[in-house]
C-alpha cells in the first residue's frame, strides 16, 4: 500500500535574527558569527572573550545569518520538503526558540511584503501554483489551524473559541484531534483568509499577544489529497499532510515562588517543550524502547513527525546579543540533538480517511441520481414521440453519457415544451363549454398540480446539478495554462533555483566532509624530511587536538552544569507540588469523614482519552454492565418486564407487579350525598312584600299627604326624613316594610308625586 523509503535525518536549520534597535541602542556585543559556507554556528562566551577558552562551535545542515532572505530559506530548505507533500508524504516544520528570536517571522513574516512573508504564506503559493501546473489530476486542499495553550488544544477557526478540543487515536489512521475543522480552499487567496481568521482568533484569546503566543504552540495544519489514474486503470489518491508548527518560546518558565495556579500554569507551559526535548533525547539515544510521546499534546500530535513517517525540518532561531547566549547555546544543543533523530518517511496512498475519495464517491451518486432524472424524463418525452411507451422502455438501458450531455443542451427547451403544453391544456379546460363547472374545477385543480410538480421536479434537478457543480469546484485540476508562456519560464527559473540551492547544500556537506577527514588523512599522507619536522608537525597537531579535547571537556562541563541547573529545577518543582500534595491531604485527612473518602476513591478512575480524573456513576449493581442493559421483555409479554417483577407476578396474589391479563371490572360508582335544587314556594304575602321591596325606586310613588296623616307627623324635614331611602333602592330594614305596601292605593287622583328633593334633604 505505500511505498517505504530508506530512514532520513530530521533536517535541522539554525536562524540568527539581526541586532534588534533596542540592542543596537544599548550597545550590545555580538556573541553570534555564522559560517554560512560550513554550515557552523560559532558561539564566543562574553565573560571572558580575552580569555583563553575556546569559541563553541556548532555545525548543522544549514545556517542562515541576519542577511538571509525569506525566499532563500524558502527555496533551500522548506521548497524541497513542500515538494515531498505534494506527493503524499506528510511534512513538518517546527520553529524553535526564544521569545523573539524570530520564530512567528520564519513562520508567517510580513505577509503584505512579498520580500518578507514567511514559510506558511510562501507554502500557499507554492501548493496552488503546482497543481495549476499539474496534469490529469486531481486535487483536494484543506486547512485547519489550532493552538495549544497550557496543554489545552483550541481550534483557532472555530466560531467559539471557548471550546476545548480532545486527542483521540484511531488504529489506521493514528492521533488526530476530534472535531477539529478542516476547511476545503480553492484558491492561495482563500487559505489566507484562514490563516487571518485563525490569527485574528489568536489574538483574541490573549490577554496579552506577546505573551500569550509566546506560551502556546500554533499549528497550521495543510493537507494535499491528490487523486490520479494509476497504471492498474484505477484511481490512486495521496494524502500529504504539511503541520507548519509556530513552538512557544523556549526560555524556562520561571517556577520558583509560584503557588497552586501560578505553578501549575509554569509547570504546563513547560511541559509540551520538556516533553518534546525528551522524545528527541529517547529517540537520539536508541537504548530506550519507550519513546515518551504521551507525555503531553504536543508530541502526540506530532508523533509521526519524530520518528515516524514524515519529513521533518527543524528550525532554530536564534539571537546575537551577549545577554541572549545562555538561551542561544541551550537552544543550539536542543536542536543539535534533533539532528541525530532518524525518520522513515513514506507516501500515504489510498488511506481511509481521504476526503477526495468521499467528494468522488458523493459527486459520483449525485451524478447517477441527475442521470436517473433525466432518464425519466427522456423516457417520457420518448413515450409521447412514439405515441406509446414500448420503445421508450428500451432506451433505458442504451442510455449513454452523450445521451446526456444532449439531453442538457436542451434541457430548458424540455422544461419549456411541457410547460407550455400544461398551459394550453389548462386553456383548453377553460374554453370547453361541453364539461360541467364542477369537472372543470377539478380537471383544472389536477392540472395545476401537475405543473405544480413539475416546478418542483425542475427545482430539484437544478439544486442536485447545483451541489455537483458546486462540489466539482472544490476538486482542483491543472493542466490547462500550461502552455502560457511565462508560466513555463517561471518554471524554468524557479527550476534552476532550485538546482543552484541542491548544488550549495551538497557543497557545504562536502566541505563539512572534508573538513572532518582533513585532520586524519592529512597525516598518512605526510612524508617528513628529518625528525625535527616531524617533531614539529606533530607537535603542532598534537595541540590542535588538545584545543579540541578542551573544547570537548568544557562542552561537558556546561552540560553538566545545565544538567545540574535542570535537575534542581525539577527538584524544586517536585518540592512544591509534594507541599501543595500534603496539605490536600491534610484537608482530607482532617475534614472528610473517612466513609466518605473511600466511596469517592473507589469511585474514582482516570479517563486515559481525556487526561482527567473522573467518577463513575453510583449504582447498586456492583457489575457496570448490568446496569447498562435493560431488561427485555419475556416472550409473551408486551412490556419489558425485570426478573424481580416476574417473580413478584407468580408469587403474589396482589396485581402490583401484574403488567398485563388483568381483571378488567366496571366501575364501582358511589351511593349519591346530595339532592338536585329545587325551587322553593313562598307564600304569596312574602312574595308581596319581596316584589315591593325590590321595586325600583322610580316607579314608587308616595302620596305625602297620605303619609303625613298615617304617621300623624307635622314637620316637612321630618317627612323627608321618614321617607329617606337608601340609595340602593333596596329598604334596609324590616321597618321599611312597615310603610304603606302599595302607596299608589293611597294617592288620589291629581295628588303631587313625592317631591323631587327626596334624598338630597341634608341631615
Ligand atoms: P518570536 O516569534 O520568536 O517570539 P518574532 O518572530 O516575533 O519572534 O520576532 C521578533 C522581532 O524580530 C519581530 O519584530 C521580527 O520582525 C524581527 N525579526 C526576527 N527575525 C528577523 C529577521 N531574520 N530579519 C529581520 N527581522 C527579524
Ligand atoms: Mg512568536
């Protein structure tokens, strides 16, 4: 399934950043020289630069100096391994370093200035312009850009950037984070607006830019799927995955005096570089069987990028101040380990997880699904050409992808004919004066349905051709400038520089060669006249090699001494974390009871995917699994029935537990406690005197003469006074009922009504 290949060195490149003004101001020394030709980083100690102690030199595979172009290093070093993930291998490139030493400008640089812009925009270019160029092939190019930050991975172009994401393992397809987006782009134009998004999102999250990119890891993640015809006949897809990886800065988060949070924060921090720093230590030193990947995020991520299948670059940047040196000599010795780490880097054909292959496949089954379409339609139009369906049926099977492309050509005329035709139909049923107004209606009604249906048929062809276009768009094919003719001149150029930069690095390997073997064959070949010369010239020699055992020892030596600085750290950190270990204990020792304790531990259990300590349900089933199944239901009973209810159901006689076949009875009503209302009978002087008093007060009328003589009262305020009623109209009292039942009996003809004031005679 995939072609291996010989085990190649990771590639590690060393940067010197110019004197930034700040140093420049100050006046710093410059403790950096490179030797671009040999390849050498050469490190002076500014303690004692007249003394007699050696320059630390470095070699790597190639170094650049703070003249070195962003095209250059482009060119040299990352064109070649862009080139090997255009083919379907999967390539990495790490920045490391200190904060400042230039890792975001290697990386991404000024993207605005095409003389500035870094690997990652560079990279954009360079994909794209390849697969115009390319022929008879297809391609497939998605992005996705995520960040880890104290050992938490959030996807940078993700609409809520709250979210954390998980690591999970598939075993054919390895470590990838679940859920992360991954953007399909067509063009360099799109990829950028990535990579924008994702910066943007970056920058967002901090409180502080600086400080927070330089704590966190960014990966610009690039995937290449290529699908061509093999020499079997069938189609082949590649899939190369190019990880443009942003480290944070490698100077130690200072842990001392730091508590709880603050601690934790350093310790986290640290952890993906220390983490890394040890897998290159255990792969470099080939005794240890167990390379410790899952130490933290980072390096499982990029698991395949050490030591594993993919093509890897490394590049160290570093500054050339005096003040820096500490830090440039650690990450020189960093990244001279890497050099030893051995990949084997292969192409990845056919996986399963191409997404190339389910575009191909969707495109495929929509493209069946419009053909199957069309086909009914044709057959239809067939049908109505001959008159009958027979000879309709047979073009079914001799339906040919010519056939349908003729038949799109005069797809519109087809929609149009049969609309038409529905039209003059409806017309006709209009102007039929033979059919009934009620046949009409519904011949009309069927009428509209049908080009009702076929809107909605001609609607859903368009959207399926639609979705085809749209998703063919995505799939990249090249081929057809490639006659252009200053697109094949820049291929030339760009050839040729190529070549000239293939031809400088195996130069500097030669030279490096050289220069290694100078020192042991020069003396075999050596022919001396007397013995004094040789005295001499072995005495000569004899020195060099003891400048460079000194060099050696003092090499030693400071790894020692930072072994020894490492080593306290750690001490102090394990300190620490032991401190904040007791008083959790004492906290739990002390306040909480001891039952308690041992539920929760025996509860407890660490989720190896999530890295989290996490509890298990409570259940009173010691067997998780029991717990898990429900109970199914015994054949002849409708509902599921448990084990303990089955039971209860033989053995009991009460109907608790029986779910079904029970008596069914009616139901039992209750003897009836009350009476239905009836009307009461009222004698018909109570009935009387009901009606008087509920008369309204307009109609009473009240002979005051009468009155006056009755009651045999003399004053006018008095009679008044008598006759107040209260306002409701409603006599309040049983002595209203006294007054005279039906005062009109009394009235005579012509006598006053009761005066007008009535009611208003104040008190
Ligand atoms: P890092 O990402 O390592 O913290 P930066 O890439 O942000 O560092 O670089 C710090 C500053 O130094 C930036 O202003 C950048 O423009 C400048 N710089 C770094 N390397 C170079 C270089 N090779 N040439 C010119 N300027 C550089
Ligand atoms: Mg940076």
């Amino acid at each position: 399934m995939s072609k291996s290949r010989n085990s190649e060195s990771i590639k590690v490149v060393v940067r010197c950043r110019p004197m930034n003004k700040k140093e420049l101001a100050a006046n710093f020394e410059r403790v950096v020289s490179v030797d671009v030709k040999l390849g050498q980083i050469i490190v002076r100690n500014p303690k004692d630069a007249s003394a007699s102690e050696p320059p630390k030199v470095f070699t790597f595979d190639s170094v650049y100096d703070w003249n070195s172009k962003q095209l250059d290093l482009y060119d040299e070093t990352f064109r070649p391994l862009v080139d090997s993930v255009l083919l379907g291998f999967n390539g990495t490139i790490f920045a490391y370093g200190q904060t400042g030493t230039g890792k975001t400008y290697t990386m991404e640089g000024d993207r605005l200035d095409p003389e500035r812009r870094g690997v990652i925009p560079n990279s954009f270019d360079h994909i794209f312009t390849h697969i115009s160029r390319s022929q008879n092939q297809q391609y497939l190019v998605s992005a996705s850009y995520l960040e880890i930050y104290q050992e938490e991975i959030r996807d940078l172009l993700s609409q809520d950037q709250s979210c954390r994401l998980q690591l999970r393992e598939r075993p054919d397809t390895g470590v990838y984070v679940k859920e992360l987006l991954s953007i399909v782009t067509k063009s360099v134009r799109e990829i950028e607006e990535i990579m924008n998004v994702g910066n943007k999102n970056r920058s967002v999250g901090a409180t502080n830019m600086n400080e927070q990119s330089s704590r966190s890891h960014a990966i610009f993640v690039i995937k290449v799927e290529c699908s061509e015809l093999g020499v079997d006949g069938e189609n082949h897809i590649r899939v190369g995955k190019l990880n443009l990886v942003d480290l944070a800065g490698s100077e130690r988060q200072t842990k001392t005096g730091s508590q709880g949070e603050r601690l934790k924060e350093a310790t986290k921090i640290n952890l993906s570089l220390s983490a890394l720093g040890n897998v290159i230590s255990a792969l470099v030193d080939g005794r240890s069987s167990h390379i410790p990947y899952r130490d933290s995020k980072l390096t499982r991520l990029l698991q395949d990028s050490l030591g594993g299948n993919a093509r890897t670059v490394m590049v160290a940047n570093i500054g050339p101040a005096s003040y820096n040196v500490e830090e440039t000599l650690t990450t020189l010795r960093y990244s001279n380990r890497a050099k030893n780490i051995k990949n084997k880097p292969r192409i990845n054909e056919d996986p399963k997880d191409a997404l190339l292959r389910k575009f191909q496949k969707e495109i495929a089954e929509l493209k069946a699904q419009l053909l199957k379409r069309s086909g009914k339609k044709k057959r239809r139009r067939q049908r109505k050409r001959a008159g009958d369906g027979t000879d309709g049926d047979d073009l079914e099977e001799g339906e040919t992808e010519e056939e349908e492309d003729e038949d799109g050509g005069d797809k519109g005329d087809y929609w149009r004919e049969e609309q038409e035709k529905l039209e003059r139909e409806r017309k006709a049923i209009m102007e039929d004066r033979s059919l009934v107004a009620e046949e009409k209606v519904r011949l009309l009604r069927e009428k509209e349905k049908k080009m009702e249906d076929l809107k909605r048929e001609r609607e859903v062809g368009e959207m399926l051709a639609e979705k085809v276009k749209e998703m063919e768009s995505r799939l990249l094919v090249g081929g057809k400038n490639i006659v252009d003719h200053t697109n094949e001149q820049q291929k030339m150029l760009e050839q040729r520089r190529q070549e000239i930069a293939e031809q400088t690095r195996r130069e500097r390997e030669m030279q490096q060669q050289v220069e290694s073997h100078d020192e042991e064959t020069l003396e075999l070949k050596e022919t001396y006249s007397s013995l004094q010369q040789e005295v001499d010239f072995k005495t000569k020699k004899l020195k060099k090699l003891f400048a460079k055992l000194q060099a050696v020892k003092a090499e030693i030596l400071d790894i020692h001494e930072a072994h020894i600085n490492e080593r306290q750290e750690l001490e102090q950190l394990q300190n620490e974390l032991t401190r904040d270990l007791k008083l959790k204990h004492l906290i739990i020792e002390n306040f909480i009871p001891l039952e308690e304790k041992r539920k929760i531990t025996n509860r407890a259990y660490f989720d190896e995917e999530d890295e989290y300590w996490k509890m298990k349900p409570i259940t009173r089933v010691e067997n998780d699994h029991e717990m898990m199944t429900r109970p199914s239901s015994a054949v002849g009973y409708r509902t599921p029935l448990c084990h303990f209810a089955r039971q209860a159901m033989m053995t009991r006689p009460d109907i608790r537990y029986k779910a079904e076949n029970v008596l069914m009875l009616d139901l039992d009503l209750p003897t009836r406690t009350t009476k239905d209302y009836q009307q009461p009978s009222i004698t018909p002087i109570v009935a009387a005197a009901l009606e008087d008093a509920l008369r309204d007060e307009d109609e009473v009328q009240v002979d005051a003469s009468g009155l006056h003589s009755s009651l045999g009262l003399t004053t006018p305020a008095s009679t008044s006074n008598s006759l107040k009623k209260p306002k409701s109209g409603r006599p309040k009292t049983g002595k209203k009922s006294s007054t005279p039942t039906s005062p009109l009996s009394h009235s005579g003809p012509g006598s006053p009504i009761y005066p007008k004031a009535r009611g208003l005679v104040p008190k």
